[in-house]
C-alpha cells in the first residue's frame, strides 16, 4: 500500500452511518477500499489530463469525490482549480487536498452555482455512469455552460453496450 493510500484509508467516508444498502455505489466501493473510480485505469486518467492541457487554465471538476484526479490536477499547474462535490465530508477531502491551490465547494454537478464561462476544463470522471439519462444531460448542459468559447470537456466513462 503506498503512503498515498494509507493517507486516504484514514479520511472518513460520506455517509458513513447509513447502510450498505442505502449508499451510491461508488460509496459502497470506497467501504470496500476502491477510493477511485476509473474505467480506464490511472493510465487513462493522466492521458486525459495531458490532452485537456490543463496548465495556465481555470479548471473545474465535476465530482471530485475523495480528491484522488484532483491532486493530479493541481500537480499540472491550472491558474485555478474549483471542485464541485455534492457530499460535504469528500468536499472537506478535496479541500484539504486543494488547499492553497484551489478550492472545492458543496453543489450538485447539474447545478453548479458558478458563473457562466468561468472555465476553460471541465473534468469529469466515471461521474455520469452512475446517473440516469436526464440527470445526465443536466450536467452535460452544465459543463457546456461553465465553458468559455474553445473551452474543453475532458471526461470518461463506462460504457455499457448490449450484446
């Protein structure tokens, strides 16, 4: 286990004291060590940051969860970093992550609270997996929203195609 993951074992999880039964799915994953979620592996995570060209840029991440892409985020030097995440204690995670660098805050990724075209990034990972379509195209609208012109939208995400 690295000295990264040791550090994230210790930070307690959103809504620790519901059920099982009664978490997200990646809430439950995390109980069971998953801190991250990432269809294509790390090796698609930092490919996707390297094309967003994240240096010099305003950047805002959709769902930041516990902070993990978001430390990789600030490692690549945007001029200002903005986390949007819907559960207050992983808002703290990424806070203490960020700080000094940039900020998170409590919202809804369909529903923001920023300014129009406040962003040249928007990134979201393995966020819109886990919603149902009209959830998904309000943060799509969102994302669009936040964008300033030649603005760019860097997300993955599973996806599921019948046989």
């Amino acid at each position: 286990m690295s000295q990264r993951d040791t550090a994230d074992a210790d930070l307690p999880l959103p809504l620790a004291t519901r059920h099982d039964a009664a978490v997200q799915g990646h809430w439950l994953l995390a109980r069971l060590g998953k801190r991250v979620l990432r269809p294509g592996g790390a090796e698609l995570t930092h490919k996707l940051l390297a094309l967003a060209d994240l240096a010099a840029s305003d950047v805002v991440e959709l769902a930041p969860g516990l902070g993990r892409t978001a430390a990789e985020i600030i490692h690549r030097r945007p001029r200002s970093y903005v986390g949007v995440e819907q559960d207050p204690n992983a808002a703290a995670a990424v806070r203490s992550i960020v700080s000094g660098y940039g900020h998170a805050r409590v919202a809804d990724a369909a529903d923001t609270g920023l300014p129009d075209g406040s962003a040249d990034v928007v990134v979201g990972e393995a966020m819109l997996t886990m919603k149902n379509d009209k959830a998904k195209a309000a943060i799509v609208a969102e994302a669009t929203r936040l964008l300033r012109r030649g603005g760019r939208y860097a997300i993955h995400e599973l996806a599921l195609k019948p046989d």
